[in-house]
C-alpha cells in the first residue's frame, strides 16, 4: 500500500512530477477553500493532475465561520468549488475557534455539506482541541487527527503522523497519513461507502499479530476493541461464532423497541435504508431506545436495517447497530 497526502497550494504544481509521486500515493486529500474568502490557488490542478492518472481525490476545507449561517455559507461555497472532481471524501478542517460554539458550527457545515449532495463527510480536528471542542464525531463517516512523533489518544481512522514526509516526485516535506482504524482504504477513495471488515475479520487479524497489542492494539481497533477482543478470546478457546445483530425480515407493524447498541457515542439515523445514498435524520446515543417497526434488506449493509419511529418519521439505523429488546 503506498500513502495517503494532503496537498494545498502551498505545494506549488510547478514544483511537483505528477508522474513520479502518483505512484507513491493512494489518495490525496486537497484543500479547496481556507474559508469563503481564500480559496486553494492550485486545488484545481492537484484534481486534475491525479485524477488522470488514476489517483483518487478527496476534498478538505478549513473552516472559518463566525456563526451558524457563516458555516452553511462556507459549506456551499466548498461544495459548488469541488464538486466537478467528485470527491470520494469530504473533509471539514477544524483548527481554529472561529465562533463560540464549534460543535454547533461544525455540525451545521456537516448537515448542509449532505443537503448539497456529498455522500461521505469526516472531520479533521486539531489533537489539542479534540477535547476542548467537543465535536459531534458520530455525524461524520470518518475522523482524522494529526499527530507527530506518538500516536493520537483520541479513537480516529485516519492518523497525520508527519508534516515533514518526503516521497518521489517532490522535493519538499509533506503531510503524510495512515489508516488505522478498521476501515479499507477503498473506504476512503470509493466515494460510495466501502464495507467496515466483520468483527469475526478483526479478531482473525489479530491473532495473525496484524493489531499488535496492549494500547497500540486498542487504538488500532477503535470503538471495537472489546468486541473483538472477546471474539478473539473466543477463537483462542475454541468457541463457536455467535451471529451478529441481523434484522429479520420485516412483518409491518409494531415490534417493541430497538435498542443502540455497538457504536461509540450515537448511531445515525437515516432518511432510507441505503447508508451510500440516505440523508442523515439525525443521531440517537449508545443505550437509547426507539420505537421499532420491523427491518429491511436495503442496500450497502450487511446486516440490513431496522425501521424506526424518529421524531414522527420513518428511519432506519443500520442492522448492526441496534438490538430489538
């Protein structure tokens, strides 16, 4: 596997062989706007050039807003300036307290970010102010954090883990990033919402020695460790796998409540059963409980979707993340 870079324009096009380092990467991550007012002098060139040489794309910009509105604003501004290339990502930069209230502000940037049509939305925060703004994570596909020199202690997918990464094809530092979540790569430069691996997967991983151990091994795996450390566990014992979560083929009418469960902090409720292409209703915590009316196969999931009553609407949550009690 090679890596994943994020470019601006301070990586001047005149200063890079195209050739040379698209073969040295997996994806690149470019940013667009530094927000509303500057926007990215080379971002539409990194597009073109990669792309073209069948490199995957994905977009970033640096939030800026002031205020709810501001936010929506700069949300539109990045879309209508990037959605040519169709990026199979797209990010909100979050590193600076431009208004009181970052959370509020962020996920107003998220939630107009879907509504314009972009299918797979992540967060990338500041290591020092993870905790200070308090993000709402769980409305994002993906987060990113940099960190130099250790490893983030926060859970994320993707790790920034140099500012001063050199490859072939550019003679200047780079920011250079990793997965190290359970997420593939084709997660990220599919555009359509590649399959997470099975925690039976995961524990197999592990015992093949692909998670390390300890605390390396719990940041490996996330908001999963103690899944798959059970099933690990239960592998090493001889245990047979016990199924996972599945809806059951739906009868209509009422089926008692559906219970979330297997997430870190809220699952997503959704518009239709088909995460690649639904809108976001909204997001109920870990141990809540909602009204159940059944289950659908729907698409893009493996363990189907449970249909819900969600403030006097239908939506669906998917299968694995929720438990009919």
């Amino acid at each position: 596997m090679g890596k994943i870079i994020d470019l601006s324009h301070h990586q001047v096009p005149s200063a890079i062989n195209y050739d040379k380092l698209a073969k040295e990467v997996d994806l690149v991550i470019i940013r667009t706007q530094y927000g509303s007012n500057l926007i990215d002098r080379h971002y539409k060139t990194h597009h073109k050039e990669f792309q073209k040489r069948g490199v995957p794309t994905a977009a970033y910009a640096w939030l800026r807003g002031v205020s709810v509105n501001d936010m929506e604003v700069e949300a539109t501004d990045f879309y209508n300036r990037t959605k040519e290339f169709s990026p199979t990502f797209w990010f909100a930069d979050v590193e600076e307290k431009s208004m009181s209230d970052m959370r509020k502000g962020t996920s107003a940037f998220l939630k107009k970010l879907r509504s314009l049509g972009a299918k797979k939305v992540g967060i990338y925060v500041g290591h020092h102010l993870y905790k200070s703004f308090n993000l709402n994570l769980a409305e994002a596909d993906a987060v990113w954090i940099p960190r130099y020199g250790a490893n983030p202690s926060y859970p994320c997918d993707l790790h920034q883990y140099t500012d001063t990464g050199r490859l072939n094809g550019y003679n200047g530092n780079l920011d250079i990033n990793k997965i190290i979540s359970n997420k593939d790569l084709s997660y990220f430069t599919d555009g359509g919402g590649a399959k997470t691996k099975t925690i039976d997967q995961l524990a197999d991983e592990v015992i093949a020695g692909k998670h390390d151990s300890g605390a390396k091994r719990k940041q490996s795996l996330g908001s999963q460790y103690d899944a798959v450390q059970k099933r690990v566990n239960e592998k090493l014992m001889g245990a047979k796998p016990k199924p996972e979560s599945k809806p059951k083929p739906s009868g209509g009418g009422k089926h008692g409540k559906l219970k979330i469960v297997g997430v870190s902090n809220a699952a997503i409720v959704m518009n239709s059963p088909d995460r690649n292409k639904a809108k976001n209703l909204g997001t109920v915590k870990l141990g809540a409980t909602l009204p159940l009316n059944g289950s659908v196969r729907g698409k893009n999931s493996d363990t189907g979707y449970w249909e819900v009553e969600y403030k006097g609407r239908l939506g669906y949550i998917t299968g694995k993340f929720g438990k009919q009690v």
